[in-house]
C-alpha cells in the first residue's frame, strides 16, 4: 500500500500526517508532496522524517491513495495524473465535489457513494461535513424539508495567514496599537464578520454559503431539501460552529432526536444547557467527535427543532475525514482507480 501526501506542507496537510499516524494508516509507504519551494524540506512522520517531493509526472506513479490537501488549482491538475496512474484520489479542495460522476463523501454518512468512484473522491466543505453526521440520523429516522443554517467559522479555515492575523491583530490592540487587515475585507479581532468565503459574480450569497446548499443536497442524495444559509468569520483559532435549524417531514421531538444522535457514529450529545453544558469551540478542537448541543423545539413550527453544531474544522472537517475515506477505500476493497479515469481530465 502506497500512499501519497500532496499538501503535506499545508495547515490540513501537517494535520493530515498526525491522523495518520495516530490512527496507524495500513500504508506501507507513504510519500509526501508539495509545492517546488518546499520540496527538500524533511518532515518527521511515524518515527521518521520524509522528504518532501515536488509534483512531477514520474513521481506520481505507483500510489493506491493520494490524499490531496492543495487548493483548487493543485487538484484540478494533478488529481487526474494520479488517477490515470492508478490511485484513487481523496480531494480536500472545491474542485470536485460536484463534479458529475465524482462522489462527495462524509465517511459515517454515505461510504456506500464509493462503490461509483472513477478515481476521484471529493471531501465535502468543512462546514458541511459536520453538519452531515447529525443530520443523517435525523433524515433517515423523520425525512428533512427545510434547512436555516448560520456558521460561526474559525479563521483556520482560511489558513495559515488568517491564524497569524487574529494573532497579530489581537496583540495589537491590546497594546494600543493599531491593527491591520490583509487577510480579511475587516479586522477579525474582536469582530465578527458577515462574510465567509467570496461572492461569486457579485452574487448575494457567498461561495461558502453556496457550497452548504449544493453539497448537503449532494450528500443527501435530495435536491428537493430547501437550505438558507449564512456564513460568518468569527475570531476563533480552530472549531467551527452552527446553529441549525432543521424541519422534518414526519414530527420529530427533541427527546426522540437526542436519542438517534447518540446512538449515531461519528458524534458526541452535550446538551444540559442549564448546567452550562453545551458544545463549545475550545471543546472541540483536537476531537473528531462533531458536538451537537441545544437541542430544543422552534416554538413557531410543529416540525421544526433547533440545534448548535460544532466540529474541529481542520481535523474532522477535512483532515479525519479524507483519511477516514482512504480507509473506507480499503475496506471496501476500491483501492486503485476504476473505469476510465482521463474522461475527467481538465
């Protein structure tokens, strides 16, 4: 079992290795890549440093998996090279999710979309991963009409230089200085922005808010569900939050929804809000657990409930979640690429 690494650099990559490691990947070799100016670099991983390679088309032949953390770009030009070479590709970037004939997979969700793969798998946006493992229950036990979503998202989720700005940004103003934004339209510090992601084509809705509508249908497999979405840049380090609220085709009360959630995989129920247990952020970060909390009726809709989501953005959101598919791959035995993968070449 050859795995490859692309991205291995990156703020999910370096996150990538330590799932990896932690939950002892069956890969005999595992290979990391990166972009040209990082090629050399050494990284410790499973009591070892790898070198970091450069994308060429000779080193990218020979892999079953390559677990791709790069960007847009990156996959879109290399993910097909590597299927043609024969590995199946898990893909942490926008670039294939809806993509026809290409599966966008949460792992405890809808493994079963594997079995359709012709090389490429997409990992869903980190937003919509965690929102997937609580909601699955709740469709298959009452159906889902209607989704309101609200996201609270880390700055991680942008990267590397928005960490670095709310770090630099918050130091700055309490020392009485001023603080300047690149990264963002607006300070993060101390502020929260109504604005995650981009507007497409002087569009009203954001691509993050867009990508939560598209690929919960997507997932689903229900393109009737309805979802209105608004996303927000909070100043957190890591953990992304959501309120949610969800209106079910069959009635559902609160009790019988705390009940699927924990018998659910993937998920862990806080939720006795009078002694100040709910999901937190800071609770959230360094689990793959996604937390559902709050959970109560919409006193303004018989069929409709309210819940707080939070989920590690970085590790369950996109890291634990690809590898976790990689691991799907084995188990259903879909390693190496089906069908004729350079029909979805660029």
């Amino acid at each position: 079992m050859r795995l490859a690494v692309v991205g291995a650099t990156g703020a999910v990559g370096t996150v990538m290795l330590e799932v990896l490691a932690e939950r002892s990947f069956p890969a005999d070799e595992v290979v990391l890549f990166a972009s040209e100016r990082s090629a050399g670099r050494r990284i410790p991983f499973g009591g070892a440093e790898l070198e970091v390679q450069a994308l060429t088309d000779e080193s990218v032949q020979g892999f079953d998996i390559a677990i791709f953390s790069a960007g847009g770009g990156t996959s879109g030009e290399w993910a097909p090279r590597f299927a043609a070479a024969g590995a199946v590709v898990v893909d942490n970037s926008s670039r294939w999710r809806m993509e026809d004939g290409v599966p966008l997979v949460v792992a405890d969700v809808n493994p079963e979309a594997l079995d359709s793969h012709d090389g490429i798998v997409a990992n869903p946006n980190c937003s919509t991963m965690q929102m997937m493992v609580p909601l699955r229950p709740i469709r298959d036990a009452a159906g889902i009409e209607r989704l309101v979503v609200t996201t609270m998202q880390s700055v991680s989720g942008t990267g590397q230089k928005a960490i670095d700005e709310l770090r630099d940004q918050t130091h700055a103003l309490l020392h009485d200085q001023e603080a300047e934004a690149s990264v963002y339209p607006h300070r993060i510090a101390f502020n929260v922005l109504p604005q995650a992601g981009s507007f497409p084509d002087g569009g009203d809705y954001t691509d993050e808010e867009l990508k939560l509508v598209n690929e919960t249908r997507k997932i689903l497999g229900d393109e009737t569900i309805g979802v209105s979405a608004t996303c927000t840049r909070v100043p957190v380090f890591v953990g992304h939050s959501e309120s949610v609220n969800v209106q079910t085709r069959d009635p559902l009360s609160p009790e019988e929804c705390r009940e699927l959630l924990l018998a659910a995989p993937g998920i862990a129920v806080l939720d006795d809000p009078g002694d100040g247990l709910y999901p937190l952020a800071t609770a959230a970060a360094g689990r793959d657990e996604v937390l559902v909390g709050r959970i109560r009726r919409d006193p303004s809709h018989e069929r409709c409930l309210n819940m707080w989501i939070v989920g590690d953005n970085l590790r369950i959101g996109a890291a634990t979640n690809a590898v976790m598919i990689a691991e799907r791959l084995i188990e259903r035995g879909l390693t190496g690429s089906r069908g004729t993968p350079q029909e979805i070449a660029p």
